[in-house]
C-alpha cells in the first residue's frame, strides 16, 4: 500500500473532525515531533472567540467587517485542525521501529507489525476523532485498547490501565489507558500497531501526519 494512498485517507478522515470543535472537551499534548519528541506542554482548553459587531460610530466600513470575520473564521479552523490530531504519548521517543527486527524473545529476525514508544505509567492519548472497537487482555498483547478512526484500526499493546469501555466515542486527546508491561513483554513501553484497509502499516505515518498538521496549524496562526 502506497504512502500517498494512506495519507489521501488520513486527508478524508481529518477533513471531517474539524468542522465543529469541541474546545470543552479536548486537550492534546504540545505541537512538535521528531524521531524523538521530549518536553511537550499540554494544550489547554480554548475559548471560541465571538467576533464584535462594529457600528458606524467606530468609523469602520463594510469592507472592514468582512476582512475581520474572514480573519477570525480562519483562526477558528486552524485552532479546531491543530486539536483534531493528538499525539499517543506526551513524550514520543521510539525505542523499536516497525519492519524486521532479531526478537527479544527467541533471537531470530521476526517482522515487528508496529513501533515500541518508551513510555513510564503514562497516559495513552487517542490520536484522533473515533470509537472504541474493542478492550481486552491477552498473552501476548497485555491488556489492550483497539480504536478505529475511519478506515483505520489502532492498537495500544501492554497497558497496566484500560480507561474507556467497548463502544464508546473517543475525540482527539481522550485518555484510553496507562502504559505498562503486561503480556508477552521485556520491559514497560507502549507498543502501537495500526492496520489501514485490513493490511498493517508504520505508524510512524501517523505520527508523522500529527506532526506536519501540528506544526503547519502553528505556522498558519504565526503568520
């Protein structure tokens, strides 16, 4: 599956979280990434501005009324775009990158079908607007969260804490878990796996996503 393709999807997901911004509700670790990401300052809530009504007292003309609303409407849908992605950690440093790797288990090369974030009695963040597929608890996985955000199915592995139920909506910044080292696992971290139209993908995609939405949103109102 092409990158192209599964950044066209993740478009259409985007395109349709950001028309009405839950400001009460949503809180997102800061707004950069890199291969590793330390330090981020948690997003507070927001307030949606109202713009004034401007008499003719004030001495400004239609022209003026109309540039002010388009300003202020634009500022709107950049504040709801940077809150609709939301990193999985406040502290994104990737310790096992998705593709072959020698197992820590047996010592063979084996195919790792996600990335391995180092993560210490963290929150676990939904990255994105969705809903709760299924919570569980396995051998191999630990206990479990599995969300999907459109066409696209992630997975937070070896939690200690399950925070939301089956079925239940999530928004951009929900906490769904606390890491830990349950299941088939040699120390804490969290492990993410996200499969796109059945087939599983890197999900350093994703974060890579968040990141350039992020930072472009912060560009957007900079300037």
């Amino acid at each position: 599956m092409s990158k192209t393709r599964i950044l066209i999807s993740l478009l259409l997901l985007l395109s349709g979280n950001h028309a009405k911004p839950q400001f009460n509700t949503v809180s997102c670790p800061g707004n950069r990434y890199k291969v590793v990401v330390e330090n981020l300052s948690r997003t507070t809530n927001e307030t949606e501005a109202t713009p004034e009504s401007i008499t003719s007292e004030n001495g400004k003309s239609v022209p003026d009324k109309v540039a002010l609303s388009s300003a202020d409407t634009k500022k709107k849908e950049q504040v709801a775009r940077y809150l609709s992605v939301c990193y999985p950690l406040s502290s994104v440093k990737i310790n096992s990158p998705y593709g072959y790797r020698k197992d820590p288990f047996t010592g063979k090369r084996k195919f790792h079908n996600g990335i391995d974030l180092h993560a210490r009695s963290a929150k676990v963040f939904a990255m994105m607007q969705g809903r709760v597929l299924k919570v569980g608890q396995d051998k191999v996985s630990g206990k479990y969260v599995t969300l999907q955000h459109g066409s696209f199915i992630v997975s937070y592995c070896h939690l200690s804490q399950i925070s939301v139920s089956q079925g239940q909506a999530v928004l951009p910044g929900d906490v769904v878990g606390i890491t830990g080292n349950t299941g088939r696992c040699t120390g804490e971290h969290l492990h993410i796996s996200i499969r796109h139209n059945g087939e599983h993908i890197n999900p350093r995609i994703f974060l890579d996503y968040i990141n350039s939405v992020k930072e472009s949103c912060v560009m957007a109102l900079l300037n």
